[in-house]
C-alpha cells in the first residue's frame, strides 16, 4: 500500500488523471481516496494502461449513462460530488468521455471567492503603501506606536501573505486547467490575426462596457451608420479598432456565457454571425457578435429573438457582478466605519483622512459598476 497527499489535486484535473493513468502504468492502481485530508492511497499489482476521467455532478448520487458504458467506462471511485472514472481502451479508442460542465461551473465558482479575495488583500495592501508614499513625499515624520497586540498584528499579516499567494496559485491553476479541459471547443481556437485595412483607421476605448452592453451595441452601430466599420477588437475587449469605408446597417450583440458549450458558436456562426472577440477568461465570458442587418423580413436581427430569453440574460449578468463586488464593498464599509471611527476619537491626520477617502473611493466605484449593471437589466424590463 502507498499513500500520497495531493492538496491540490482538484484545481488541475488533467494533471490528475495523467498522474494516476501513469500510476497505473506503473502497478499502482488506486484503492480508495479521502478527498477530506487529500490523500490517494494505492495497491501494488499488474502495470496497466488506463484512461482516467474525473467528474463532478450536481447531484451527490448520479447514475452513469449506458452510452459511456458502452465506451468501456465504468466508476472506479465515488466519494460526495466526486466521481472517477476508469476505461481500459487507448485514448484514441474512446468518443466519448463524462460530462465536464460541472466541474467547470465548480472551478467558475471557486475562481469567484478567490478573486474577490485577492482583489480585497490587494486594495487593503495598496492603501497603507500610498499612504506611506504620501507621507515620505511631504517630509512628514512617521511615528510608529509601540502595542502589545503585535505578535497577533504580525500573525494576521503572515495569514493575509498566504492567502495572498494561495489565491494567485489557485487562479492560476484554474484557469490553466480550464483551458485544457474546453482545449477541443470552437471558443479556444485562436482566431487569426487581422491585418490592418488600407485607408483611414481610428482606435478607441471602451472602459467598462461589459456593465452597460447595450450603451456598447449601440455606439458600435452608430459608428457603422457613419461609415466607421469595425475590423478588429484588442487590448481585453476594450480598445475598438475602426476602418474608415461605407457606411452599413450593422447589429452588434455583446453575450455573457458562464461556460459555453461545445455547439455555442456554431449555432450562432451557422445563423450568419460573426465572432468579433471573445474573452480568454472562464471568470467573465465575454462574446462580442456582429453581422449585417438583413433586408429579408422575418429574418431575427437580435442573437436572441426571444425577449424573456434576454431579459433572463441581463439577470445573469446583474447578479453575476453583484455576488462579486457586494462582499468587497461590505468588508470595505465594515472598514470605513473602524476609519471613521479612529477619526472621531483620536482626531483628524493626513493618514487616516487618506485611507478613509481612499477605501470611500473604492467602495464608490463597486456600487456604481453594480447600479449599472441593473439598470441595463432595467432597460430591458421596460422594453
């Protein structure tokens, strides 16, 4: 028997099922696993070339499908949500494989936490640094209050630091291995590079459009109407490339998919849209569509001609910034109130005057990225 701790076995599943089919290969089969404490425990025995797949299911008791029965799966393992699954064929032998829409929506959900976790540590580190900047700048003497809390000021520092790098580490590894699990998907396949048209070009910027899409449909139809074509978008989805040609009746749709599925863009590429740009992040799938407006009546203009359908998708993209940003501005009030309060007691310094703007700022422009937000799902509602 041998037992091997793997903590971070989940954030890289096809480092894991490469790592236990090479197990394997080498007579360690896996016996049983405590997901709880990370641990793999093996038995010795016969080399054996197998394929493995993990999966993740909504349901903690979820049937396996005779189709993949049929493809020589069959369940090695199942413990809570987790699944693996075991195929003696080769690779190239197997068609179809379990379901990772699951795990993909898991790993959408954990890359939320971290990332309001790592923006929260940032803007908390950044704070006292400009602080600190201000103060050296002016010449101001810095006077540092000797406490007896420090053991516990130093010991929360430390776990902030680790929680720092574990969040990076785990974004990292997350969307790494998000891009290979949706490797074969139309969406990963990097279009080819457009070359500059001849003639007059412009570039403009479009900050935040993803919280107003609607207000960015229209300034790029507008730009069409006036003879401005859209060829290219850079920079993040947020520098607009233009050519200057004649002007078109052109419909633009900016989407929002948590996690696109395999016949997403050929559905809509087959309906006669173009894709323009799409975001590289499993955190916010951004697709930017275009296509000419046709002159046929009864050919749909929109991506989706259904209203509830876009209305239900201005939902989604109002409760998706919502749960992202609403945490950061209560622990940053929670914050501001502790500041306030230090300014009343102990009176007003450069320092927490700083700090307290610095933190209202933050929590200003969260709120206003939210409010946005639901107003586009407002203009829909109305319409």
């Amino acid at each position: 028997m041998r037992t091997v701790f793997r903590p971070f076995w989940s954030y890289d599943l096809p480092g894991t099922e490469a790592w236990l089919a090479d197990m394997a290969g080498r007579g360690w089969r896996l016996e049983e696993w405590s997901l709880l404490l990370r641990r793999f425990t093996f038995r010795k025995g016969e080399p054996a070339l197998l394929t493995y797949q993990l999966a993740y299911h909504s349901s903690k008791h979820s049937s396996m499908s005779p189709y993949l029965s049929a493809e020589g799966w069959s369940r090695r393992l199942q413990q809570g949500k987790w699944s693996l699954y075991e195929n003696d064929r080769s690779p190239s032998q197997i068609s179809a494989y379990p379901s990772r829409k699951d795990v993909l929506r898991r790993n959408r959900i954990i890359s939320y936490v971290f990332t309001g976790i790592l923006v929260y540590l940032l803007l908390i580190a950044l704070i006292p640094l400009l602080a600190l900047g201000l103060t050296y700048s002016n010449d101001a003497p810095i006077r540092i209050q000797p406490s007896p809390m420090w053991a516990a000021t130093w010991t929360a520092a430390a776990l902030a630091v680790l929680l720092l790098v574990l969040a990076i580490y785990s974004l990292i590894k997350l969307r790494a291995a998000n891009r290979e699990l949706l490797q074969g998907h139309t969406d990963m396949k990097k279009p080819p590079a457009t070359p500059k048209p001849a003639g007059t070009t412009m570039a403009r910027m479009k900050l935040g459009w993803m919280y107003a899409p609607d207000r960015l449909e229209q300034w790029l139809e507008d730009k069409e109407l006036d003879g401005w074509n859209l060829y290219k978008v850079g920079f993040g989805g947020t520098l607009f490339h233009f050519s200057k040609g004649r002007p078109r009746r052109m419909k633009y749709h900016a989407d929002y998919q948590v996690v696109a599925g395999e016949g997403y863009f050929e559905l809509h590429q087959e309906a006669g849209w173009s894709k323009l740009y799409s975001s590289p992040f499993s955190l916010q799938k951004w697709t930017l569509w275009g296509r000419e407006a046709p002159d046929s009546a009864g050919h749909p203009e929109q991506l989706y001609s259904d209203p509830f359908h876009r209305l239900k998708h201005a939902r989604k993209i109002a409760l998706s910034y919502s749960a992202l940003f609403l945490p950061i501005m209560l622990l940053y009030s929670v914050n501001v109130i502790a500041f306030v309060d230090g300014l009343v007691r102990d009176g007003f310094t450069s320092f927490r005057v700083w700090n307290t703007s610095l933190l209202f700022l933050c929590i200003l422009l969260f709120g206003l990225l939210t409010g946005r937000s639901w107003l586009y799902y407002r203009r829909l509602k109305r319409q």
